[in-house]
C-alpha cells in the first residue's frame, strides 16, 4: 500500500513509499483509510519502540474492511472516523490502518463527508475536555488564546452552545470568521495591548481561560478574574496566582456522550467543521508544512479522493 512514512528517527526523515498492508489481531479492525486529519505532531507522535519505515499519522476516516473475532462494535462497510495514536502497526498516512476495538471513534453519519469527519477526532476531543473542564454557567465569560485554529473554531462554538461570553485572539484577517462561529469580542495578539482590552471588555476579568497555542497561558492568565480558572492545551506549565486555578487539559475526562453530539450537530449543520484546504493524499509534505506554521484556519485534510 502506499504510505508516507519516517524513515528513521533523523528529523524531518519523511517520504512517500510502499509498506505492506499491516496485520491485524482479534481485537482490531482494518480500516481502508479515506481522508486524514493533519495534525502539527504528526510526524512526532511515534510510540517508543517502532519498525522504520513507519506510516505517520494519528487520526482518519475510512470503511471498516476487516474485523478481528473480539470485536463487536463494527462490522465490514461501516464508515467511521477514529484516533490511532502510539499504534505499532503504523499511523493513519496510509491506504490502510490498523484501529484497536477501544480506540476512540465514531460512526459517520450519512450526511457527512469523510473529509469532515477525519476534521474532527482530535480537536473536537480535546475541544470537548477542555470545555468539559471548566465550572461555567450561562452568562459567564470565557477568553480562548489561539482560537481560529481547528481547537479553538470548536471551542467558539460549544463555548456558546453552554450560553457563554466569548472573547478569543488570532490576527487580524480572522477576526470577522471567528465572529461568524460565535466570538462576542477579538484581539490581536499581536497588539501590546490586547490583554488590558480583554479586561476592559469583561469589569474585573472572564471566569476562564483556555491557552490553546504554545506560550500563551501565562499572558492568558491576566485576562481571568480573581478565583478565575484557565486550562492549558499546549502543555504549558503555569502557576495559579491570585486564586486562580490553572490545569493542563484532563485527558482522562469521558466524553464520549459530548462527541456523539457535536457529530450529530455537524452532520445536521447546527455547528460548523472548519477545513481550509482539502490536499490529495500525494500533497500530504505540502499539508504537514503549513499545518506546522500554526496558521491554519481550521483544519487541514487530506484526501484519498482528489
């Protein structure tokens, strides 16, 4: 099968080639993989102890082709969307994948597509856990760092769907979309000021924050009232000040409940998946690259079809 793989542990050691459609046991399925969400760690997250060359990759759509004898929850024909991170068998950048049965996934509804469906495995499940995470009521104020990537589009929109206040930074030329998603109020994180404007939009400052871009929760924290509470998605490591609670995004939350709705809402056009470009699966380098800027409006796809 066709596969962009790592050739070895050397940075940046990527190629497209041939690997033999893996094997699968009685607890895995077999997917024929049909688009694929690129994700900015793409190439990094690997599990420890891999056979070069190794298909990258972590999340995808695709029709479930074979089923081992354990599991129950498929059968062959089903369209699904899934996450296959720290799989030995290889990634998702490839024609075919190997999916364990207890893989987060879901079925693709009818009036998806497969592009939007591999859009959302990832940043709808982080975006989902880091709402999940905060203690708001209708009427409170939430301020999203970075919100015009994939994360934080799903962050503008179930942020108002829970009836929240929502302010959110990105340049410039994104601020009249995100408003389109739901954001009450933009910043320019580029501006000097943006931080003194956020806390002159809400007296006293919002009840959350969530930092989803490297390097920004620690100016995120000033924006957040006293007794507030922000939760980091890059990792960044902050210390409460002030009463303010700060956590790194819980990824033990179960939000499986949470992600069958935000599905159903997409499917039914009630909330928006946001691809900026959809590139066939040869462009996949030219994908990785941009994605990598960090400047992507929304998500970028891959594609089997085009």
């Amino acid at each position: 099968m066709k596969a962009i793989v790592k050739q070895s542990a050397k940075p940046n050691d990527i190629m497209l080639t041939e690997v033999p459609v893996p094997e699968f046991n009685e607890e895995e399925m077999l997917i024929e993989i049909r688009a694929v969400g690129v994700g900015i760690h793409d190439e990094y997250f690997l599990p420890s102890d891999i056979s070069y060359p190794y298909p990258i990759g972590i999340e995808a759509s695709g029709i479930v082709r074979k089923v081992g004898s354990d599991v129950a929850i498929y059968s062959p024909g089903d369209r699904i969307a899934f996450v296959s991170m720290m799989q030995q068998k290889g990634g998702t950048w490839a024609e075919y994948a190997v999916v364990h049965k207890d893989s987060l996934s879901f079925r693709i509804p009818e009036d998806m597509s497969f592009e939007q469906a591999a859009a959302i495995p990832v940043a709808g499940n982080t975006a989902l856990k880091a709402i999940e995470s905060l203690e708001l009521d209708s009427g409170d104020s939430l301020f999203i760092a970075g919100a015009s990537g994939a994360i934080g589009t799903f962050l503008i929109q179930l942020a108002k769907q829970k009836g929240l206040h929502v302010a959110a930074s990105a340049s410039t030329k994104n601020h009249e979309y995100m408003k389109t998603l739901g954001a009450d109020y933009t910043v320019d994180y580029h501006d000097a000021d943006w931080q003194k404007d956020v806390g002159n939009w809400v007296a006293g400052g919002v009840n959350a924050a969530i930092a989803v871009q490297p390097n920004t929760a620690a100016d995120s924290m000033n924006t957040v009232k006293n007794g507030g509470m922000i939760i980091s998605i890059s990792g960044d490591q902050v210390n409460g000040e002030r009463q303010i609670s700060a956590q790194i995004v819980s990824h033990q939350l179960d939000i499986k409940r949470q992600l069958d709705k935000m599905v159903s809402d997409i499917a039914d056009g009630s909330m928006e998946v946001v691809i900026e470009e959809v590139y066939p699966f040869m462009e996949g380098f030219e994908a990785l690259k941009k994605t990598q800027t960090r400047h992507a409006r929304g998500k970028l796809i891959l594609s089997m079809d085009k």
